[in-house]
C-alpha cells in the first residue's frame, strides 16, 4: 500500500461481502484499516476502502504486486556477481531461470539472509496466500482426498502479503536455512474443512 501510494497517490481498495465471506470474514474491514495504518509508518498514504466494484478497467492483486515489485526482482538479480553464470543443469520440469538465479545468488552470498515462510496447525487450505503471493512461490494442489501447500523458497521475497492476508493468521516468516533456498518445501497438507460442502 505504502508503495502504490507513493506512485500512484490515492490508493481505493474494493472489498465484496466481508460478512457473508466463508473465506475472509467480517473482520476483514478492521484488517484492512490496521494494514493501512501499518502502510502510514512508510508513506503519508491515503486510503479508502469502498463496497462493491469499483469503476474503470480491473486490475488483479497478483498483477498489482507484480508491477509494485518489479523493483525487488531487479534487486535479487543485482544479487548474482560476476558474469558468465556456471553453466546450470538444465532438467525436464526444472526451475524457471529466474528462481535458478535467485537460487543462485543465496548461495554465492552468504551474507544474504532468506525468507520462508512457515505454516501452522489452523490452516483451512483456502486460497488466499496462493492467491495473494506475487512472485507464485506457494502453490496449492489437491492429492487424493487431501490439499497440500507447497512453497518455492528461491522465489518467497518475504514480502508478507500472505502472513497479512491468512484469515486465521497462521503464516509466520522466518529465515531460511541456506540448504532450503534452492527447494520446494510442503508447507501443510490436509482435507479441509470444507471439502464435503
Ligand atoms: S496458510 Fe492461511 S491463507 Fe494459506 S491456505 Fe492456509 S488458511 Fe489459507
Ligand atoms: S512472504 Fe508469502 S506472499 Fe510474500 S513472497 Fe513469500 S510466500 Fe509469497
């Protein structure tokens, strides 16, 4: 927020029927106004927050953090040193080249300290972090009757959206151990609550 605001101003967000909401709940409005006040501590940003649609084309929150941290991707690629790269095994289904960069540059400076994030018990297996992670290092697939998280440690920026958005607050950051970085951690796995609605 703090970051849209100091490039575009103003900053509306558009929010549904929180109260009827199985997923986010009626508490969402008071988070939202605790995330504002958060934003006010890194820029004088003004925000509303409006029910129902707003006008004008649509933007998604995935493509709004995309282009708000297109900044932070350059950063982490300013993390890789000298040029040319050792040659990286290629493998069928392997990382995307930037994750192998980032990958990359955690190992090359160990200074660098990584996020992760962790998930604990409580965890409904909606979609939210999936949905509000900007560089799409959790993903949620189902197995059988169960659903898993699965997080992308290279490509977590420790941004935390997610930790802010979980609806029961079960989302910690903490740092990665180096040998994480380059690893696809499963983060939970269950049958969730609503699987039988
Ligand atoms: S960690 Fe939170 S946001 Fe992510 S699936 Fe679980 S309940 Fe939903
Ligand atoms: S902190 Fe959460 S939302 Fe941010 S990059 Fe990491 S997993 Fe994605």
């Amino acid at each position: 927020m703090a970051e849209a605001g100091s490039r575009f101003g103003k900053v509306v967000l558009a929010r549904g029927d929180c109260a009827g909401c199985r997923i986010g709940g009626p508490e969402v409005p008071e988070h939202l106004g605790r995330m504002a006040e958060e934003a006010r501590r890194y820029f004088p940003v003004e925000v509303e927050v409006v029910a129902g649609e707003l006008p004008g084309e649509r933007v998604g929150r995935r493509e709004l953090f995309q282009a708000l941290l297109g900044s932070a991707k350059r950063t982490a690629a300013d993390l890789v040193p000298e040029l040319p790269l050792p040659a990286l095994e290629e493998k069928e289904g392997g990382l995307p080249a930037e994750l192998r960069l980032r990958g990359l540059a955690a190992g090359r400076a160990p200074e660098v300290r990584w996020p992760r994030i962790r998930v604990e018990e409580g965890c409904t297996l909606c979609p939210v972090c999936t949905n509000v992670c900007p560089t799409e290092a959790v993903r949620r697939v189902r197995e059988g009757e169960e659903y898993v998280l699965y997080l992308q440690v290279a490509a977590c920026t420790g941004c935390g959206a997610c930790v802010e958005s979980c609806p029961p607050q079960v989302i910690r950051l903490e740092e990665a151990p180096k040998e994480e970085v380059g690893k696809e951690l499963e983060l939970f796995r269950g049958r969730p609550p609503w699987y039988d609605l």
